[in-house]
C-alpha cells in the first residue's frame, strides 16, 4: 500500500463490520488488550486445519512434511521482520511465557543470590511476578525505577541510580497502560555499558513500531503475535546467541530432548532445548500470516494514522469538564493507548455507559498494579486505537463520551 488507505485496510478485517445486539456497529478500542485478526491470517489457520493438518517434525508423511515446512517458513518469516535470524526466535505462548522462560532457562541458572535485576514501575504483571519468584528461590535483589510523573515517563536519573552492579535490565517497550514508548536505545546503551544484560517487553511496542532485533542489541525481546493481527497462544522470545548458550532447560519432555534412558536424558542444544511438545502449528502459521500482512504497511504512515487519531481523541477529551488523562499522545514514539478517569464516574460504569454505544474500551488495572499504585488510582479506563481504527470512530466514541458525562457526571 503505498498511500495509507483506511478502508482498504479495513476490508481485510471481517470482525470490523459487526453490528453488536443493540443495533450499534462496533467500535474496537480494545486494540492494547488484542488486535483483530485480517483474513489472511484467519483463512491460513483454516488452510492448516483443512487440507494438511497433521504434527510437525515427526512424521514421514506428506501431511507432516507440509506442516513442518509452514511452521519453519514461518519462524523464517517472523524473524527476518524483527532483524533476526531463525534460530534465534523460540515460539512461546507469548510475552508471559517468554519472560518467564528468561527467569527460568537463563536468569536462574546465570544468577545467584546478591545479584540485581532492574524493572521499573512501568511494568506489566507479566515483567514483575516472574521476577519476584526467582527472587524468593534464589535471593536476587530487585530495583524498580520509579516514573517520573510530570513526564509520565520513567526517571532516567534514577535508572542511571539503579544501574551499578546490575545483572538484567528489564523494561516495557511501550506501556499498556500510557502509551508511552520508553528510550529503550538509551536504556539499552546504559545498560551495556554497565555489563548488565537487558530484556525487552515488546508486547505492545511491535505492534506500532518496526523492531530490528539485532540493531536494538538486547539480549531478550519478548513478542505476542495477538496483539499484531496474529492468533492467540503465540508468541516468541528473540535472544541473543551468547545468551541462548547460557540457557538450561525451561519445560522438559518431549521435542527438547537428543536422547532419553531411564537413567537420564540428554538435551539438545540453542533453540530446539527451549521448544518441548507439540508445537504450536496453526498458531505460527497464523502469526507468520500475520507478518506477511504487516509487511505490506508502511509503518510510519500507521504511525503517523494512529498519532493523528489519538491526538484528536486527547484534545477531544480534554474539553470534557471531569476527565484526568494520563497519557500525552503528543510524545514521541506514543502508541494510541490513552488511559483516563472521570471524577465522578466510576471506571467500570464508564465502560459500561460507553459500551451501550457500542464502544469497547478497557478498564481495570490492566495488570500494571504498581503503574496504578504510581499513579495514585485504583483503575484506569483506556482506549488503544490500532491501525484501522477511523475519525469516524473517534467523534463517534467522543459524542458518547460527551453524552455520558453530561448525564451521569454533573
Ligand atoms: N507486557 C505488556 C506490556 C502487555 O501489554 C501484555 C499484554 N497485556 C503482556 C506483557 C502480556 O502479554 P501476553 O498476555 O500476550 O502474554
């Protein structure tokens, strides 16, 4: 696409049609939690399942042949979008599983007691928990650095405070809750400097951004193939090689393994150790489906698309007597996630009134408790606009807005 055609890309999105039960067509501001799914990536999980559905990697039928073939093809595919090379992408269920592989495979095995992993408050429940257990099993010392509230960014000072004999850095690309896209190259460079090794959390960042897994230089980048146009229950972990060499294993049994005896069992080595069971099939054809769709956007014109739409839904929302934003969409690098509350109506009433108009949006704490606890708030309402969502949409869900707030919020 060389011009950036809204409808065209809508087209391509059957979900993007519906008329909910109360006569309203929908309007999907729920991008952050997942995106939709264009058909390309629908009709080639329906392909798989159709005509050549079979395991992968151990059969010697045509059917399995097939299978292991678009599995593969779609590891080549996923990796070259991210500058990476196959062997250095392990398909996981997504960002959760992926961070909690590094905790596992590599971070228990590499670190000891007394060691320092670095997060921040910006994190999601998914960068935290797995870090909090590893630290309960093996004694590592866990740093947060806290947001700069002013900025509604992270305190670069106090990272730089943070730094000092740290082991991992671990921070959000772009956060579910702000919107705001971290100065993850600074992070990174700092980090290097300091012999610490860092971890990327692109759950949301690669959905509104082209990530280079080897320019970035990160040791870990954690993807979800949901939240990019891609199926549920995949994603993967981009690691660095001379890390992949310092891994264990994660889940044991079938696949991960060269030999095993009652004795014992060997493993096999780099990505294969970290891959066990049944592999995510029709999953990596649908994400690698994703990625061909993907690859035909030009990501600065959607970047451009969702700042203008984002931008016109903040100044929008400003005007509305009630409403505290906690986003600036106007930073650099701001996905089209923008978290809000109105002061006299509750969060989840607010979702509520604004679904009756067909809206959906997301409220909670979106697994970013200690962002909330930052922010002084119990929850937030938010909407994440993604790449077809419209102007149209927008007046549609600010006229709602509007209405809710003069009626309900006086
Ligand atoms: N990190 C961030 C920033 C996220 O937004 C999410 C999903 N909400 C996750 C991690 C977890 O991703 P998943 O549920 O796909 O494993």
């Amino acid at each position: 696409m060389s011009m950036y055609d809204v409808e065209e890309i809508r087209s391509d999105f059957p979900i993007l049609g519906r008329i909910l039960p109360n006569g309203k067509p929908l309007v999907y501001f729920d991008n952050a939690a997942t995106s939709q799914k264009p058909n390309a990536v629908i009709d080639a999980m329906s392909t798989y399942y159709k005509t050549y559905n079979s395991n992968a990697h151990r059969g010697a039928h045509t059917l399995a042949d097939e299978a292991t073939t678009a599995l593969e093809d779609a590891r080549e595919s996923i990796a070259a979008f991210f500058g990476a090379t196959p062997s250095n992408l392990i398909y996981t269920s997504g960002t959760t599983e992926a961070i909690n592989l590094v905790a596992y495979a590599w971070a228990r095995k590499n670190l000891a007691e007394g060691d320092a992993v670095v997060l921040t408050e910006m994190e999601h429940h998914a960068d935290i928990v797995p870090w909090q257990e590893l630290s309960k099993e093996i004694g590592i010392e866990l740093r947060y650095v806290p947001l700069d509230l002013e900025k509604m960014s992270l305190d670069m000072e106090a990272y730089k405070h943070a730094l000092p004999g740290a082991a991992l850095v671990c921070v959000v690309h772009t956060s579910n809750v702000l919107g705001t896209r971290n100065p993850i190259e600074e992070i990174i460079a700092l980090a290097k400097a300091s012999g610490a090794r860092t971890l990327i959390d692109a759950a949301q960042g690669a959905s509104h951004e082209r990530i280079n897994f080897e320019e970035l230089g990160a040791d870990f980048v954690t993807l979800s193939a949901h939240k990019m146009a891609g199926p549920t229950g995949i994603g993967g972990l981009l690691i660095a090689n001379d890390a992949l060499a310092q891994c264990g294993p994660f889940l044991t049994g079938g696949q991960m393994i060269r030999s095993v005896s009652t004795d014992g069992s060997v493993y096999r080595d780099g990505a294969a150790l970290l891959e066990t069971g049944t592999p995510r099939i029709a999953e990596a054809i649908g994400w690698g489906a994703a990625i061909d769709w993907l690859s035909k956007i030009d990501f600065d014109q959607m970047h451009d698309h969702i700042k203008a739409l984002a931008m016109m839904a903040y100044e929008g929302m400003r005007e509305i007597d009630g409403i505290t934003l906690y986003s600036d969409p106007s930073r650099p690098g701001s996905s089209g996630t923008i978290s809000f509350l109105h002061e006299r109506i509750a969060s989840d009433d607010l979702a509520m009134l604004l679904n009756e108009g067909g809206i959906a949006l997301r409220t909670g704490q979106h697994c970013a408790q200690p962002l909330m606890d930052a922010l002084g708030v119990a929850s937030t309402n938010r909407i994440s606009l993604w790449l077809y969502n419209t102007e149209e949409e927008i007046q549609s869900f600010l006229t709602h807005l509007r209405m809710v707030c003069e009626r309900f919020g006086a």
